[in-house]
C-alpha cells in the first residue's frame, strides 16, 4: 500500500517512487504477492493492483501511470527449492575451504562451514517460514570471514566496529556475486544485502530473525570459550548488549539451552542486573 500523492511521487521519477513505495512496505516486494492489503480507505492511500496500476481506495477511482508499481522481475518467494539448495550448497562449497578447524560431534569440520549449518539449523526452529532471501542470509552470515580477521583492526572499540562494518559489506559481495552466478534478479541480491547489513533491527522480522539466530549460536556453541578468555566484568556486559539485540522468541529459546555452571553463573548475574 501507498499513502501519498502519488502525483508528486510520479514527478520525481520511477526510482523515486520504487524506493518510498519499498521503504514503506518494508517487506511486500519479496512476498510471493501482486496484491496489497487495503489498511486504509483514505482518499490519499492506494492499493496496487495485479495490472500494476493503483486503484484509488475511494470510490474505486483509478490513477493509472504505467510504472507506478515496484514488481521485481523475480520474487523471493518464486524461488523453487531446487534453485534455494543449489545456491546454499554453493556458500556451503565456499566455506569448506575455511582453513580454521572445529570439533563438531567428535569431527572436525571447516569453522565457517559449521557456522552457516548451525545458522540455518536455528533459523528452522525460529522462522518455519522463513522465505529464500533470509535463508540465504542466514547460511552466509560469515562465508569467507576467515579471509578477515579481527587481528588486521586495531584492538579496540573502534577497531572492533570498524571489522564489523567491513563484514557485513563483505559477506554481502561474496553472497551476491554467487546468486548473480546462478541468476537470481537484483532485487532478491539487494534484500540479502540488507539483511546481512542488520538493518532495521527490531523493527524488520526479518533482521530480527537473522540477529537471534546468530546469538543463540552464539550462547549454545561459544559463549564458554569465550567466557574462558574473558574478563568476567567485560563477558557479563557482552551478555547484557546480545541480550538486548534478541528478541522475546530469541530469549525464550536461548533460556531454554543447556549451560555449563560457569557459564549459567555469568547468565544469572548479567540478566539479574541488566
């Protein structure tokens, strides 16, 4: 839906009006919908049609102009699973060549590889519903992050934000470069891009869904390393700040989990106090 004078919009030129028309239904353009649900019978509020025009909301009066409704020429949800395992299984290809070891159920597995099946393991469980965009998202949280360190940034807060922003740049380009290969349109690419770069957090299910699954990873897999070479006071505060990234559904699995008595200890006095 638009709300607006989709006039003005049209003056301003198409990309114009494909971005506020994007922005404003956050979602609908990766939705396997033509359709947009009536939210609003104001004069000034249209609903596109699956003629791609607007119909007025009053009275049923037509504003037709011919580019006024965003339809990317291929979906997220239009997808087929056959396309979605081939593009996962690419990033799964891509990663074992993670020169980094972990022992997974007795094996020892490429780290990133491991990473993005734990990733996918927890979206499941999170979102049963989750479209093909996010599951790329998700199996390609960290494809190739061995190849950027945290040791070639200063060691410090600055440093620290500074990796982080590279990453999700990164990871977007290494992804996207792999579904352009398999022909996926740019809009699909551009909502991984977005995805990756946690934008909107809390506010788009979507990155919400995609942050919870990386911190219950997190808190099942890491947190006990970690706590291990960490100060007690600086672990206690990065449990607080994962804490506040997650979501209700997130907390009530990550209370769910089990914990070694050190780790729950840090648990009890972070969520006691935060």
């Amino acid at each position: 839906m638009y709300c607006g004078n989709p006039a003005a919009e049209a003056a301003k030129g198409p990309a114009n009006f494909e971005r506020r028309t994007w922005y404003l239904m956050k979602r609908a353009p990766f939705q396997n919908s033509s359709k947009f649900s009536a939210l609003s019978t104001d004069s000034a509020c249209y609903a596109g049609g699956s003629n791609g025009q607007l119909t007025s909301l009053s009275g049923g009066e037509r504003d037709t102009i011919p580019w006024l409704s965003y339809q990317p020429k291929r979906e997220t949800n239009a997808m087929t699973q056959v396309e979605l395992e081939k593009i996962l299984e690419a990033i799964d290809q891509t990663n074992s060549h993670d020169p980094n070891r972990e022992i997974d159920q007795g094996e020892s597995q490429p780290r990133e590889l491991l990473y993005g099946r734990r990733m996918s393991t927890w979206l499941a469980m999170l979102r049963p519903d989750a479209d093909a965009a996010l599951q790329i998202a998700a199996r390609a949280q960290h494809i190739r992050r061995w190849e950027h360190p945290r040791e070639e940034y200063p060691m410090d807060r600055k440093g620290y934000l500074a990796w982080r922003r590279g990453l999700y740049t990164f990871h977007a380009e290494q992804v996207g470069a792999i579904m352009a290969t398999a022909g996926v349109d740019a809009a699909m690419i551009e909502r991984v891009s977005f995805l990756l770069h946690k934008k909107q957090l809390h506010d788009d299910t979507d990155t919400q869904a995609l942050e919870d699954a990386a911190c219950l990873v997190f808190l099942e897999h890491h947190i006990g390393d970690f706590a291990a070479k960490t100060d007690r006071e600086k672990m206690i505060g990065i449990i607080r700040k994962t804490w506040r990234k997650m979501s209700e559904r997130g907390h009530e699995f990550a209370l769910k989990l089990n914990y070694t008595p050190e780790v729950s200890a840090l648990l009890g006095e972070a969520l006691a106090d935060g």
